[in-house]
C-alpha cells in the first residue's frame, strides 16, 4: 500500500465503536440458576412487598413488571457510571486508545486523577455498541485456529504504557480485530484505506513490540500472558473490520437501514462471500514510509510523560491536544485546558 492512499484518513476516524479492553465476554459470563426461593431467602423477605401477590406452585411472589426501555437507559447509566469510576481509580498508565484516539489532556488528566463532574457516558448506546464489538473478538478469536498467539500483554513502567494485543501470526504479522457501523465499514471498503486511528493503534503495539519487548516480558502482574517469541519483526498490519451495526445516526429509517446494508453486499460480491460483513485491510510496511507514524507514537507518549513527570496539564497550543473529542471526555464539564 502507498503513502499516497492515507491522503484523507482522518475522514474515516470514528471515535464511537471502541472495544473495553477490560470487558468480560458474554462467553464468559456465568448464569446463575437457583429456584425462586432460592433467590428469595438470599435477598431477603423484606425485599418482597406483600401487596398483591398471586399463588403458584412454587410459592407467592409479586405479579412481575414488563420490561420498560427507560428504566434500562437509567440502569445503562448507573452501570457505566460506576464502571468509568472503576476504570479511572485503576487506570494509571498510557493505553493504544490513548494513543491512537484520545486527546493528550484527556490521558494526562485520568494519571493525574483529575476530578469529574460525572462518570457517566454522555452517549449511552456505546455501552451496547461496546458489549456488540467484544462479542465480535471473541466469535473471530474462539473460532479461528489462524493466530499463533492472542490477548497478548504489553506493560512498559518505564514510559507508563500497557496495552494488550488481539493477535500475532508468527513474528511478523500483528492483527488488530475492530468493529464498526456499517457507514465506516462502506468507507473503508470502497476506499480499501484504514481509520487513522486504527492504523495509528497498530503502530504503536509495532513500536512497543520491537523496542520494549524484554521490559514487557519481565512483567508479572498481568491480566494476560505477555508475547511469547524472543524477537518480533511486524513487517505486515492487518485489521480485521466487522460491520455490526447501523448508528441511528446514519438512516432515518429502518427501510434506509436495509438499503444500506444491501449496498454494502453489492460492494462486497455477497452471492460469493456470505460474510460480506468481514473485510481485512493489509498493510505491507514496506509500501510506505513508517518513520512520520513512528514518530507520532513515539512524541505522543514522550509528551504525556512529561507532563506527568513535571505535574503540568497540556496547553490548548500542544499538538496533541484534540478539541473535536470533547463531547464523549469525561473531563469535558472540568477541563482546565479549554475553561483556562
């Protein structure tokens, strides 16, 4: 692929469809099963109201509650709220969404533990969209024998990054698995051109991988195994893409969302490939030049570093610093990069 074909990249850059990397998959995720009461003696009589209660076999309970679609958008709220608030007590290091999609005040403020007004997505459904895209990772990743390694633990203390790869296949190809709507996945496959993002993110685990690799190999502490080869020359990139939804953003209608959809087939030739939905995008590093996205990597690191190093936030001047992403920060209500 030619330097030529990233002219316009920054088009395609989505910032909503990003994978948790601290999920747990649906498939693992346990069902817990016992009798109704069972469940009742756990949570405790006094749980149970007493009014209005019908006779079963099994014992009296009270008459259910239909499902109600705002209560879920409530509880969506509460949850992600406490998860962020989780996520950000841990979270002390540098990540690949950092990298590749966060603007640096947002890093530098979640190290520093910078207050926030609330935890809460400001845009709720990517609570969904997230669980959607794990789903995707763990279907790709269970069902194929094709990687040699997978969920691979990059820690680096000495510049306070940690990642963690999708996959390897040998020592020379990385690959990253990313979901999208399917307005991206029309993008990237008519114009056969990753997000920058996304290229940006495999950059950066080339870059840990090939000059942090022993530091990242003597780590302990981690959720998942580290890389397991003595050398690694990434001299390929390969992104997986996989369509799984429509933003409500995107069609005005459900018969829109279908057209949408059969577009996307016709791109793809789906009478031959009925996964019409799954494309790859290859990346030969001998087709471009890598040193201007190495550097990228390399300075956005440095300088969020030396903001932490040096107790200081990013000026609105940094190169860095990225105001197109202030509706989904969770610092936005309290930034003192743009309130300054």
């Amino acid at each position: 692929m030619s330097l030529s074909n990233f002219a316009g990249i920054l088009d395609l850059l989505d910032e909503n469809t990003n994978r948790d990397s601290s999920h747990i998959s649906a498939s693992e995720a346990s069902n817990h099963q016992g009798s109704g009461e069972q469940e009742k003696k756990e949570i405790g009589e006094s749980e149970f109201p007493t009014i209005i209660t019908q006779k079963t076999e099994m014992g009296t309970y009270p008459p259910g509650k239909i499902f109600d679609v705002q209560l879920f958008s409530e509880e969506i709220r509460a949850k992600s709220e406490k998860d962020n608030r989780l996520r950000q007590y841990y979270s002390d290091t540098i990540s690949g969404y950092s990298i590749a999609h966060d603007c640096i005040g947002a890093t530098v403020l979640k190290i520093m533990n910078h207050p926030v007004k609330s935890f809460a997505h400001k845009w709720l459904p990517i609570v969904m969209r997230a669980s959607l895209g794990n789903a995707v990772h763990d279907c790709i990743q269970k069902n194929s024998d094709q990687f040699t390694e997978q969920e691979k633990s990059i820690k680096v203390p000495s510049i306070r990054c940690s990642v963690r790869l999708d996959c390897l296949i040998s020592n020379n190809v990385l690959v990253e698995i990313k979901s999208c709507t399917y307005d991206d996945y029309k993008k990237i496959v008519k114009n056969q051109t990753p997000r920058i993002a996304d290229f940006y993110q495999v950059m950066m685990y080339k870059y840990l991988l090939e000059n942090h690799l022993a530091e990242a190999q003597a780590q302990t502490k981690l959720r998942t195994p580290p890389p397991e080869l003595t050398h690694y020359n990434i001299d390929t990139l390969q992104l997986i893409y996989v369509a799984h939804d429509i933003c409500a953003a995107d069609a005005e209608s459900f018969a829109q969302a279908l057209k949408m959809i059969k577009e996307t087939k016709h791109l793809m030739n789906s009478k031959r490939n009925k996964f019409f939905f799954i494309t790859t995008i290859t990346l030969k590093t001998s087709d471009f030049d890598p040193k201007p996205y190495n550097d990228y990597v390399i300075n956005k690191i440095k300088n969020i570093n030396w903001y932490i190093d040096n107790n200081k936030i990013p000026t609105v001047d940094d190169e860095f610093v990225d105001t197109n992403k202030c509706f989904f920060c969770l610092y936005s209500a309290k930034c003192p990069i743009k309130n300054n």
